[in-house]
C-alpha cells in the first residue's frame, strides 16, 4: 500500500475520533457551556458569548459573573483567537462527519 493511503486513513480516522470528543474547553462559555458562537472579552478578562454577558449585565448590573466583582467598564472586545479556534474546531468536526458519511457510504 503507498504511504499517501496510510497518511490518509490515519487523518480521517483522527478526525472520525476528533467528532466523538468533547470541545475544549477553551471555547466553550462559562455562562452556556455551550461552544462560542460570538465570543468577546469583558473587562475582567474572560471571554464570553456576547448575548449572554449583556444579558447578565442587564439582570446583576456590571459584574463580573466569574467572580461578581464589580468591572469599570461594559466595553466588549471581539476575541478573534477564540473565534479562530471554534472555526478550526466545527471545520474538524465537519470533516470527522464527512468520513463517517463516505464510510457508511462504501
């Protein structure tokens, strides 16, 4: 068998395995626990999902909901790190499920 078929198969097996796990958690929220859709930076520098912190701002007042201290500011910045994981992370899982439906296929 050539080794490009070896290197292949090994690949969509990782990805097959890589859509059994768990996301990480590093981007996942800590208000949903559910992965990031808009993730954005509070002042006390933890990320959130946008929707959710303003919500929360709006129900506690301007608090940090990891440790209800209160934060100086409501500025919101875009966490474009995290965003750029959860893409690798879905077009991951994307292509684990594209193997599994070719495999099925076969």
């Amino acid at each position: 068998m050539p080794e490009a078929d070896v290197d292949t198969k090994a690949g969509a097996t990782a990805d097959v395995e890589a859509a059994d796990e768990a996301p990480p958690d590093s981007i996942v929220c800590s208000l949903s626990f559910e992965v990031f859709v808009d993730p954005v930076l509070a002042a006390d520098g933890q990320t959130y999902e946008r929707a959710l912190i303003l919500e929360y701002w709006e129900r506690f007042g301007l608090r940090s909901p990891m440790s209800n201290a209160p934060l100086e500011t409501n500025a919101l910045f875009r966490n474009q790190r995290i965003r750029d994981a959860v893409d690798e992370y879905r077009a991951k899982i994307m292509r684990g499920a594209s193997v599994i439906s070719t495999n099925k296929k076969s």
